[in-house]
C-alpha cells in the first residue's frame, strides 16, 4: 500500500469518525433528553364547569393570581426576545417548546417518535388541535393545574364549579423539577446540567430548614384563592428570578473593608470585598450557563480619570466544541462567601482620589448580546446586566467613615429584606 493510499483512508476514516459523532452522538442542543420533558405535557380538555383552558378563564375567579401572572417571566418565556433569539440560533428545534409552551395544546406538532435521543430526526406531524394563541400563554394556568379533567392545588378541601384535586407536590420543590433540572447528553460534561438549579438545591441548608423553591419565589399571601372564597394561606404566582434586579439583590450580601482607616499620600491601602450567597437556596449565579458576576475595583483621581481598574468573574467557563465541557465553576453555594482583594499605593501627591467598586450580574456577554441582535434578531430592549452593588470611598482621612456608613447601609438593607421568604414545610 502506497503511502497516499494510507494517508487517504486515513482522512476517509477520520472523516467517517467525525459524520458518525455530530450524527450519532453528540446532540444538536446543548441538554440531554428525559422522559418527562422529552414530550409535551398530553392534551388537556377544559374540566367540566370551565370553558376554556385560557388563562384570562382562570382569572375570572382567581382574579389576583391571574393578574400577578401576566406580569411573570412564566406568562411572556415563549415570547421573550431573549428566548425567540436564542431558539432562532437553534434553528427553532421543537423540543425547547416542551418548557416554554408545555402544552401539547400549544404545540404546532406531534412529536411521535425520537430515534435514538436525537432531536433532529423525531417523526413530527401536524397537531389538528393546535391553538396558536394559546401559545403565546407559555407556561399558562393548565400547565402546572390541570390534568385529566380535574384542576389540580395545594389544598385538600377545595369547594369549586369545577373538579378540583389535592396534589402534594404543590407543598414541595419536586413541581419546579420538570424544567429547571435539564441534565446532560452525550458528549456533555457539565459538573451539573446546563439549567440544574433545582440539582443544585437538593439536601442543601435550605431545604434541611424547610425551605422550597417557592418559598421564595412564589412568596406566602393570606387572601382568598378565588373571588367570594375564604380567606387562607397561599402563594404569589410571581416567580421573580435571575431576570429581576431586586431578586438578584436580595440573594447578595456585601461587605467591604480596609487595612486603614484613614490613608494618606504614599500608603498602600488594601480592601476586601466579600460577597455572600446570604438568600438563594442554590448556587449563585445560577440557571443559564451563560450568567455571572463581575466584582470591579476602580482608582479615580479628582476629575475622573481612572488610575487603576481590576475586575474578577463568578460563573462558568465552558468549551462548547467539540465536546462540551465545564472547565471551571466557581459560583457560591448557599451561604457561602467569596473576598476579592485589592490594594493601591496612593501617589505622594494624592488628592481627591477615590476607590469605586461594583459588583454586576450578567444574563449574558457583550459579545453574546451583539450576536443575537446581528445575527439572530434580538430586538427586544430588556437590560441584560444590573448592577447590584455600587460604593465609593474617599482615600483620605475619611475613609473609616465611609466604611461604617456603607456597612450600615448594607444591614438595614438585609434587614427589611431577610424576612420575605419564610420556611414552609413540605409535607
């Protein structure tokens, strides 16, 4: 065999190798499938005494929780810029509806079959009952309350013009489970799944203190349930999460501190910033791979310009090709706590020099951000990096003071927050 033959079959076989693994096993999305969200929740009829599955039917009654609905990231994910951007990338590939729009009533297709896991190749055909409008309600009412002709809750002595049904899960964590715990595929490494917040929850303080995912994210009301019903303990259909700054906050804690309390030109001042996953019962940042923080130092004179800058990142480094692998993962668990350290030698004729830090949460990147608007039309305007925390402090004699007065700050802070998520049992 000629040397260029060798080299040939050589190329053919690598070639074959590589045609076998992009078709065969590694997956076109970035999660493996299971069971329960490898299809969509079955057709659902209206139960009797309803007639419409809408959410606008729901509200008729429950008047409250519907309202609180519409404002929720629940009631907008299949409509979200951000998602539409995305899904775009992933050349609308059907199975992300399984989440955003559960409903086999929402989906314009019947999945029939996957061969072999592999979204790509799944037998679809057109689904007689599909509502488009009903789409645009995401994770509506039904998703999570109906099932089988009967409306399903949280209370086992609901009185209702409907058949209602007492079910469990609604005290536990387990009713978040379907789809904020996707796991890996093939050829994916993740030290959890690219969404596992609810993986990252499990066994953890919070839950050993009673604590579930709706304790804070669906926080305790008394009110009646429906229009005209008696008054009893239930929950906020809210579900605020890494896409609202105040909830962000509230898991934050922020602390900084310095070697001196009153520098003056020449000395080398150094300051620790400490952040402390005080309030989230799973890693912070946590969800989409793609978030983070940033932890910013930056050295301003008198007018403005910027003498030095240091920036550290919190998330997850990932190689998405040709494997995907999770290189590096240096989120906070629950109660845990990071210091960023930095330090600056004023010059022997410092004067109004300043020390700003900042601490930012990241949906995405810059880059990412550009892409989608370039490439997959973003056109959505919703702000997709807040700051959290933003201090400044004199390098002078008045630093000590400036201190104290931010530490202050900081406590009242978590004190008018710390009570809004309160245990629950999960029986």
């Amino acid at each position: 065999m000629t040397r260029g033959l060798t080299i040939g079959l050589g190329v053919l076989v690598a070639a074959g190798l590589v045609y076998l693994y992009y078709t065969e096993i590694k997956p076109v999305v970035i999660f493996g499938l299971r069971d329960d969200y490898a299809h969509a929740i079955p057709f659902q009829k209206p139960p009797d005494g309803l007639v419409s599955l809408k959410a606008e039917s729901c509200g008729q009654c429950h008047r409250e929780i519907y309202e609180e609905w519409k404002t929720s990231i629940h009631a907008h994910a299949y409509e979200d810029p951000f998602f539409q951007a995305y899904w775009k990338k992933d050349k609308n590939i059907w199975v992300c509806l399984n989440c955003h729009t559960p409903l086999e009533n929402q989906q314009p297709t019947l999945i029939k079959e996957i061969p072999r896991g592999r979204v790509e190749k799944a037998v679809q055909e057109p689904n007689p009952r599909y509502d488009p409008e009903y789409q645009k309600e995401s994770v509506t009412c039904a998703a999570c309350h109906v099932r089988d002709g009967v409306i399903l809750g949280p209370f086992e002595d609901s009185i209702a013009p409907h058949p209602t049904k007492f079910d469990p899960k609604f005290r536990t964590a387990e009713l978040c489970y379907r789809c904020h715990n996707v796991v890996s595929g093939p050829a994916q490494f993740y030290n959890v799944g690219p969404c596992g917040t609810y993986a990252e929850y499990e066994g953890k303080h919070w839950q050993e203190q009673g604590f579930i995912c709706q304790s804070c994210h669906m926080p305790e009301i008394e009110r009646p349930v429906a229009v005209g019903g008696p008054i009893r303990l239930g929950r906020q259909h809210l579900w605020r999460g890494g896409h609202d700054p105040n909830m962000v906050k509230r898991a934050v804690e922020i602390q900084v501190k310095a070697n001196m309390d009153a520098p003056k030109p020449g000395d080398r001042v150094g300051f620790t910033l400490t952040l402390t996953n005080a309030g989230a019962g799973h890693k912070i940042p946590t969800g989409d791979p793609d978030r983070f923080f940033t932890v910013e130092f930056t050295v301003e004179d008198g007018q403005g310009k910027v003498l030095e800058r240091q920036s550290s990142t919190m998330g997850r480094w990932i190689l998405w090709q040709p494997a995907i692998v999770e290189l590096y993962d240096n989120r906070l668990l629950p109660l845990a706590s990071r210091d960023y350290q930095f330090a600056y030698r004023l010059p022997p004729d410092a004067k109004g020099v300043i020390l700003k830090t900042k601490v930012q949460y990241h949906i995405l990147t810059d880059g990412q951000h550009e892409m989608l608007r370039n490439k997959y039309g973003l056109t959505g305007t919703d702000p997709y990096r807040f700051v959290i925390d933003e201090r400044e402090f004199p390098l002078s004699k008045d630093l000590g003071a400036a201190l104290s007065q931010g530490s202050r700050i900081a406590a009242v802070s978590r004190r008018h927050e710390g009570n809004s998520c309160k245990p629950t049992a999960q029986g």
